[in-house]
C-alpha cells in the first residue's frame, strides 16, 4: 500500500524578492503575456503549497487579512530573483563518477564509461552513495524534481527513492531494462521484471511526491517482448511515466536499423511497443525523420533536450526552437555522465550555443521556460511545479545576480528584464543559487553522501 513521504512538514512562509515565472511558452516574445514577473513580489507558501503570488503590497495585504496566517514566516529575499525549482528531464544518476571522461561517442561511451558504471551498483551501498551524492548536488544547484534513471538493479531504485522521500521532493526514477546487448551483469529478463518492476511500482509509485518511471534504456538493448511489457505497464497503471533514448548518435540509429530492418524508424518501435504518449518522454532525439518529429506531436510525447551531452559526446546539435514551434514539447535535461555539468543555468549556455549553430537562437525567457514550466510540461507535472499558480507544490529557487562579479557587471549595464535574464543564464551557475527550497521549507546544507 503507497503511504504519504516523510519529507519535511510544509509550514507557511512569504519571500519578498523579484519573481518571474511562467504561465505558457513565451516564444520569442519578450513582453509575452506568458510571463509573469513583479519586480518587487511575494510569493505565499502555505502547508507546501502556493497560496499568492504577485506584487508585494496585495500579497501582504492578503496575509494580513487572515486571522489564521498569524504566524507566516516573513523570508526578506528581496534584491534576489525567485523562479520556481528548476527540471532536469533527463538524469542518469548513477554515472556522477564518470562525468568529464575523455573522448569517447556514445557506443563506445556505453562500454567504455557506461555499463563499468552502472554495474559498481551491484554493491547496495555503492547505489546509496551516489543516490545521496547526486540529491544534495541537484537542490545545490536549484534542482527540484528530475526524470532520473537508475540501473538494473532493483535497489538503485529504492536508494534514490529513499532519499528523494526523507527529502520531500517531486522525484521520478525507474529501473532501467536491458535484456540484450548489454553486460551480463547488467541484463534483465522479460521474466526477472515482471517480479522486480511491480514490487518497485507498488513500493514508490505514489509515495509522497514521487512516480514510478518505466525505463528501457533504448531500442538496442531491449527486445520487442521487453518493450512490450514496458507498454503493458504503461497502459494499465495510472500516472506512470515513460522515458529512452531515441535518435541520439548516427551509429546508434544505424544498429537499430540492423536490428529492425523492417520498421519504418525508430520512434515506430516505441510506438508499436505501446510507449508513445503523455508521461513519455525520449532523450536527445537529434536526428529525428519527419515522420518521427510528426507522431511525437500527435501522440503528445516529449524530448529531453540535452545540450552539453550532445556536444560533449559529439552526437550532434538538436533545433529545439524548431521543435516548440512544431507543437512538441521539450524540456531541459543535463543527461549526467554524457552531460559536463549538473547546473541547469550552465545547461541554458549550452542550449542557446545549439540554437545558434542551427540559425535558431533561443530566445532569453523562452530558456527559462524550458528549466521551468517547460520541463513540467514534457513530464506532465505542470499541474504541481514548474510554476507559482495557485495550488502547485512550493518549490523554488532564489538565485542571487551579484554572485559573479562578471555577472553583477553585466547585469548591471542591462535595460530589459530579458537582458538581465540572458546574462543570467550565460555567465551564471551554482554560484548564484542563494538557496532552494522544497514545499516553502529551506533547504540546509545537506552533506548526506558523507
């Protein structure tokens, strides 16, 4: 039986400070009506949810007016800028120790850094370190929720569940399925998940703020019967979440072919399979066909957008721009190990130096969007984060602009409110994260890996 998290008790607090978030895709449109921004805001969490959130003066007003806000903690954040918790799309935890290995494209990537990573998680309390290690660097780096990967093994599963839970957080994870071309180490059986993924289901799915995710690692390393299974499972358990890989690397899409000679395209193969459509999410999709861009509007699938790792692997560049346009929907991912870093803000770098290379430059907020109510989207959570409408879960960030001198410098020459939020998010990182925090309670400083 799923019970509630133990997560920290939600209390009632207002921070003061500059607010920005997002009510749609802004699009190109710097005064979009989609964004939402008080220069001098407040933002009213109560019993871990948004109660208010708009100028200084009507929200205090309103706490005023209430006999039972009484004793509101009064957070002063102001000369400060409050966004809601930043979304990793696409997370494989388990590969921290690997992050920053030289030279390898994906295929030899996977058996050279890969799969040697994932099967140290054999060891319990190997998974557990890195569970731990990996949470306290995400909220350090204003990270609340993320679409995560675990390994095979069953337990990597419980060590990041375990401790998102004890940590209150809006967390998706999964056992990751390979039943061929693999280690053996690391493969699985159609018959070994069809005991090990229910009891995980059972176990997490629902449990607090956390969601089970069905997770075969991509077409080549698990077979039609084991997608199929994923499929059965997606179709038949509520709110369950999908996530792959797919039409990362030129060599990777050349073995599918050879494995599948008679599909029509990669995607077909998720979409045959039964795992195409809302709470499905695939990572990186570089080199998608038409046909393929096409069925993941219609079918209302989402792409994790992974700009360092598809740099730093040389995989190549996606035209995210491209892809909103289209109707798709894209969220921000950093794809740990293949990614370099797992700040959101240096990910924003990388993804406007994509945008360029495709003559499709990102617009400042729309950026911001995609590390926001963008990936709340592509996950379909935007009814509980990504944003500060009333009712979503109070989670947050407040990133201070005079963090880095290079930064202070130049926001300080900026007019516009997509100025400075374009500096921000190019020489901007972990630096600037002042605090975060879950459900209105500030995150300490953790250190749970020691």
């Amino acid at each position: 039986m799923v019970t509630p998290g133990s997560g920290p008790a939600p209390g009632s607090r207002v921070l003061l400070g500059e607010i920005v978030h997002f009510s749609g895709d802004p699009g190109d449109d710097p005064q979009s009506a989609a964004i939402q921004h008080w220069s001098d805001g407040a933002l009213w969490i109560e019993r871990g949810r948004v109660r208010a959130c708009g100028a200084r003066a009507d929200v205090l007003g309103a706490l005023q007016s209430d006999p039972a806000a009484a004793a509101t903690t009064i957070d002063d954040q102001r000369g400060r800028l409050i966004l809601p918790g930043l979304i990793d799309c696409h997370l494989h935890y388990a590969q921290v120790g690997i992050m920053a290995s030289w030279g390898r494209q994906l295929l030899e990537w996977l058996q050279n850094y890969t799969f040697p990573a994932e099967l140290a998680c054999a060891a319990a309390d190997e998974a557990e370190r890195r569970a731990a290690f990996v949470l306290e660097r995400l909220l350090a780096h204003g990270t609340t929720t993320a679409s995560v990967f675990a390994t095979v093994h069953p337990h990597s599963v419980d060590a990041f569940m375990r401790q998102a839970d004890r940590l209150g957080l809006r967390m998706l994870c999964g056992k990751v399925m390979m039943d061929r071309n693999c280690p053996p180490g690391l493969r699985d059986s159609v018959a070994t998940n069809r005991h090990e993924i229910p009891r995980l289901i059972a176990d997490w799915h629902g449990r607090g703020r956390l969601r089970y995710t069905l997770t075969p690692r991509f077409v080549p390393t698990s077979t039609p019967q084991q997608l199929e299974l994923a499929g059965e499972w997606y179709a038949a358990v509520p709110d369950l979440h999908v996530q792959s890989h797919l039409c990362e690397n030129a060599a990777e899409i050349d073995w599918v072919r050879t494995l599948h000679p008679q599909a029509a395209d990669y995607f077909a193969l998720y979409q045959a399979a039964g795992l195409a459509g809302p709470r499905t999410i695939y990572g990186h999709c570089l080199h998608l066909t038409p046909r393929e861009r096409a069925a993941l509007r219609d079918t209302g699938s989402a792409v994790a957008f992974c700009p360092t790792s598809n740099l730093f692997l040389g995989s190549g560049v996606l035209d995210a721009v491209s892809l909103l346009d289209e109707g798709i929907a894209v969220g921000l991912a950093t794809d740990i190990g293949g990614g370099s870093s797992l700040s959101l803000i240096r990910t924003l770098a990388a993804a406007y130096q994509h945008s360029q290379l495709v003559g499709r430059p990102l617009a400042p907020m729309r950026a911001w969007y995609l590390a926001t109510l963008g990936g709340a989207r592509a996950l379909e959570l935007q009814a509980m984060v990504g944003s500060f409408q009333p009712g979503c879960e109070g989670d947050c960030v407040v990133l201070d602009w005079t963090a880095i001198p290079e930064l202070d410098w130049r926001v300080d020459q900026a007019v516009t409110l997509a100025e400075r939020m374009f500096a921000l998010a190019m020489l901007g990182d972990e630096r600037c994260v002042h605090a975060t925090y879950i459900e209105g309670n500030r995150v300490g400083a953790l250190r749970v890996h020691a």
